[in-house]
C-alpha cells in the first residue's frame, strides 16, 4: 500500500511533470517512518493533508494581498516628505508676510485698528493650526521611516523606542485611535536588547493586534503597555481588557498556527476582505524565540496579559 507521501508525489508528478529524483531519495515508505509519522501516512488521512495543503496556500494568497502595497510605502514616505517641507516653509514665510502687512495696515488705517488687528490675530491663529497640522502629518511620517530603518538596519534595539513608535503607527488603526483607552507605563534607561529589528518589531506588531481585536466586543477597552528590567531580561507586558483566553487554550504553549477562535469576521470585528489568518501569536513566538525570547499568556478575570521576556545576553 502506498503511502501518502508517494500518493501525493506521484500525483504531482503526472500533474506538473517535476524534474526527476533518485530512486534513493524516493524510499520514504511508512515502514521506515516513526510510529508518528506511519499514522499521518495512512491513506485515511490523505484528503486532511490536501486540505491542510490548500489552507496554507490560501494563507500565503491572503498574506500576500495584504502586503502588497507595503512595498511602496518608504518611497511613498520620501516622496510625500519633500512637499510636506515645502509646505510648512511656505506657511512660514505667509505667517511672517502677515506680521509685515499687520504694520502697514495700523499706519494707513488707524480709524478702523480695532477691526484690522482682529482680522490679522485670526489669520495668525489659523496659519499656525495648519502648521501644527503639518508637523502632525511629518511626525506620522517619521514613525514609519525610524520602524523601516530599525527593521533594515537595527541588530540590537531600544525598547521604548520602538513601543512609542508602534503605537503611534496604530493610531492609523480607528478603532485604536478612537475608542481604545491607552496607558503607557515604561521604565525609563532600560539596556539594548540583542535582537534585531526584523524579529522584534513584527513579533511586537503580533502581541498588540491580538489585544485588540480580542477587545472589539468588549465594553470596556482599555490597553496598558509596560516595560521593565527584572534580572538579566527585559519585559514588555501588554494587558488588555478583552474576551480573554478559552478554557480549551493551551495558554503556555505553543498556539497552532491556522488557527484561529475567531469563527468569522464579525467576531474579530472585521470588515470587507479582512480575514484572521490564525498566525499572529504563533509568528511572535516562533521570531522571539529564534533569540531565546519568550511568549507567555496569563488569564485574567476581565482580559489577557502577553508577557514577553528577553535576555540581554540572547543568542541564537
């Protein structure tokens, strides 16, 4: 009887005509595998490991419709950056053009001062609130070009940095922005960690969504976000006032990736094509764990507390 594996390479093999492999690399038979491994081989299993199959390459689709357009954004940032600066010059040069015709105007119209000096104190005070809108959008702009170059270039990290300037990205997420109460609690000095961007920052990104979309139907939604030394490693402690963790979670281990307790999008509070993958949590640990970093959940009577410690002396 044919294992699985062989079912399914000879049926790749007739459907996609692969380049030929050795006979010896080809002796995979269920009586050589592991017990394990001879019960996945049983034929029985065969369409659950198609499905499988199709599931992880349906994930790869959406992951990839997802990230599309993030390839544009450092040139979108460096190409928006440069009128965004030309624009706050020029607001400056017709503030102080208005400073300038305010002196001529008290000397040629002093019969009407009162009604001239508030005219010109009302352009001042909406000159300088475009301004602060300007310096809103540049400092936007700024978080996202510091996450891009600590992702490329970072090999050790500062924690707080990069915790405010994830937060500050989430504000383009609206229900963050409007309806989630924040509180910061970060010690202040604390050491570099041993872990490159790359790996910190999505493994972050992961631990934060997931708060959030566990509070999406929750009453109260508060999120507090700290960071601490305790020994040799440093923690990020991100609570959050959601629907907690199901008995049937494993909290200590490590999640299954695909899935997901979220049976629809209603549930994760999702709109449009947004899917939830089921690989959040999953991903975090498996990019902090490539460094001794660890991932745990804790059960609390009204939300979930992800803890993340790491080593100051991390290796791979």
């Amino acid at each position: 009887m044919k294992s699985a594996f062989a079912k399914y390479y000879h049926t790749m093999k007739k459907s996609r005509r692969p380049r030929r492999l050795e006979k010896a690399n080809c002796k995979m038979t269920a009586a050589r595998w592991p017990d394990d491994m001879q019960e996945r081989a049983d034929p029985e299993n065969d369409e659950q490991i198609r499905d499988r199959l199709e599931q992880c390459l349906q994930i790869l689709v959406d992951r990839e419709r997802f990230g599309y357009l993030g390839s544009f954004v450092r040139g979108f940032i460096h190409n928006i950056n440069g009128p965004l600066h030309n624009i706050s010059m020029l607001t400056e040069m017709l503030l102080k053009g208005l400073n300038v015709q305010e002196q001529k105007t008290r000397t040629q119209c002093a019969e009407r001062s009162e009604d001239w000096e508030e005219f010109f104190r009302n352009q001042r005070v909406r000159f300088k609130m475009v301004n602060q809108q300007i310096s809103n959008l540049v400092d936007l702009l700024r978080d996202f070009m510091v996450l891009n170059e600590m992702d490329r270039c970072s090999e050790t990290m500062d924690v707080n940095l990069v915790i405010m300037r994830l937060l500050n990205v989430f504000k383009c997420d609206l229900f963050f922005k409007h309806e989630v109460t924040l509180n910061v609690q970060l010690t202040k000095n604390l050491p570099m960690i041993p872990i490159p961007g790359h790996d910190l920052i999505p493994a972050l990104v992961h631990v934060i969504r997931n708060a959030l979309t566990a509070m999406k139907g929750s009453e109260q939604k508060s999120l507090l976000v700290e960071s601490y030394l305790e020994g040799d490693r440093v923690c990020i402690v991100v609570t959050d006032s959601g629907c907690g963790i199901d008995g049937e979670d494993d909290v200590e281990g490590v999640p299954c990736p695909f899935r997901s307790r979220w049976r629809s999008r209603e549930d994760a509070g999702m709109e449009g094509s947004e899917r939830h993958l089921g690989i959040g949590l999953f991903a975090a640990r498996r990019l902090l764990g490539l460094h001794r970093a660890s991932l745990r959940l804790e059960r609390l009577p009204h939300g979930t507390r992800a803890r993340v410690e790491i080593p100051l002396s991390a290796k791979r």
